[in-house]
C-alpha cells in the first residue's frame, strides 16, 4: 500500500499570535504537552519522558477532543500510561488540564497529525490504541483522509506490542462499513465488532466509558459501531 504524502500542519512558532493554549504548550505545560515541533524528540523515549519505568504498557489515544476519555483512563488504568494526539489547540490543553486536575501524572499529550504516528513511536513501543468518534470524512473522494485507512491501520499494527488491541468507535455507519473492508487488508485479528454497542450484550458495552461525542450522538438516538482489533503475540 503507497504511502500517502506526509500530512504538514503548521507550526506553532510560526503563529502570527500566541494564544492562551500555544502558550501553555511552551510555558506551564511544557513538561507534558508537546508541539509538533518538540514532539518526535520524546521517540523511543516517551517513558523516560512521563517518568515511568520500561515495564509499564504505554497507550495511545488518537483524538482525545476535550478528553473526557483522556483524564478517565488514565485515572482507572494508573499502572499503564497514556499518550494523547490532537490537532487543535484548545481540545489538547484542555485534555491535558483534565487529567492533570485528576491527579494523573501518567499522561502527556502531543498537537501532531495521527499520519506521522511513526515520528513519534519506534516500532513497538506502544500498546493499546484509542481511536474514538474521528472525522468520518464523509463527502465524496475524501475517504483516504480516514484514520482507519489500511495504510494507517498498518502502521498504528507495525508500532504496537504484540498482545495490544486497537478500539475504534463511530457514529458513522458509512465510514464503520469502508473500515470494515480496510481492516480485511492488515494483519489485525477482530476479536469483536458490533454496529450498536450500546444494545449489546458484551463486556465491551458494560466496561465501555462515555466520551464527549459518544453522549451527543446517544443523545439524538444514533447508534454506535464498535470494533475491538488484536494484534496477535506472534506479529
Ligand atoms: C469528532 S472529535 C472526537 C473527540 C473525542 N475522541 C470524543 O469522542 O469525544 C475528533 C477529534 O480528533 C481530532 N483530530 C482529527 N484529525 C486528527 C488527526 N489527524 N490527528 C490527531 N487528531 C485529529 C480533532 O481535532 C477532534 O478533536
């Protein structure tokens, strides 16, 4: 599968104007929020970074928005650590605020383009991966733009531990049949999936948490696809 051309976002120094959130990054949340400037230093060092030992499971969410998610699981799960993507800067400095308010020091957080996720990770060096409600990139000709694209998908499984899962939510039932399709092109095992989770019998719908989109959409009735990928001890 051909690589997509590297997605370039801005950079944050070139702002014409700082604003509260660019200048947390830089300032008081320097040691746990990181630009996509700063970003690709922590490679292969994220541990060290966080300040936790070689033998805890580090995890990934991919679009943390206002990160409900973020500060919940790094609140339930303090023996594993959790790195946050985001793009936008006021859904970052409040994910990263969220947690910090919680009293999780097992968190940091990166403004980077999920597309370069291996300019942030060595291969293998990350477990479990949160892709939850992402842009269901809907309009005609634009489904490459997905975050569950086979390409992708193959390089979140080449940067993974083996054993580790990937969780993948949407409200889109479009999008969750093309992903459907894609992931028949990567190595990932599907261990369950389901196109309404929340009418589910499954452990996945009892120990599922409630992100930010996830009660809008419940709230206006829409059901949500659910899928739980493994990459096999083997791989
Ligand atoms: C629809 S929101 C969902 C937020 C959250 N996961 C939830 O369920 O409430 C999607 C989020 O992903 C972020 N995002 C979109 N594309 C991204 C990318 N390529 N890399 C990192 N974050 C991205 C957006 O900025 C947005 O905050």
């Amino acid at each position: 599968m051909e690589r997509p051309v590297r997605p370039q976002i801005n950079r944050t120094s070139t702002l014409p104007k700082p604003n509260e959130y660019t200048l947390a990054l830089e300032n008081d949340l320097r040691h746990v929020a990181f630009s996509e400037e700063r970003a690709p230093s922590n490679k292969g060092q994220w541990r060290s970074v966080i300040g936790i030992g070689a033998e805890m499971p580090l995890d990934v969410e991919i679009g943390t928005g206002n990160g409900l998610f973020f500060a919940h699981q790094s609140n339930h799960q303090p023996k594993r650590a959790l790195v946050g993507l985001e793009l936008k800067y006021k859904p970052l400095i409040q994910s990263i605020r969220r947690a910090l308010r919680a009293g999780n020091r097992n968190v940091a957080i990166a403004r980077f383009h999920a597309f370069n996720l291996d300019e942030l990770f060595e291969p293998g060096e990350i477990h479990n991966v949160y892709i939850h409600f992402p842009d269901p990139w809907t309009s005609p000709k634009k489904p490459k733009n997905r975050l569950t694209n086979a390409w992708f998908l193959n390089m979140i499984h080449s940067l993974q531990a083996p054993g580790s899962f990937l969780h993948f939510k949407t409200d889109s039932r479009e999008m969750f049949e093309w992903s459907l399709e894609e992931i028949k092109k990567t190595p990932y095992h599907v261990e369950y999936h389901t196109f309404d989770l929340h009418q589910s019998d499954s452990v996945w719908n009892e120990q599922n948490f409630k992100t930010g989109f996830e009660k809008i959409f419940l709230s206006q009735g829409i059901q949500i696809n659910f899928i739980r990928l493994v990459k096999k001890n083997h791989q």
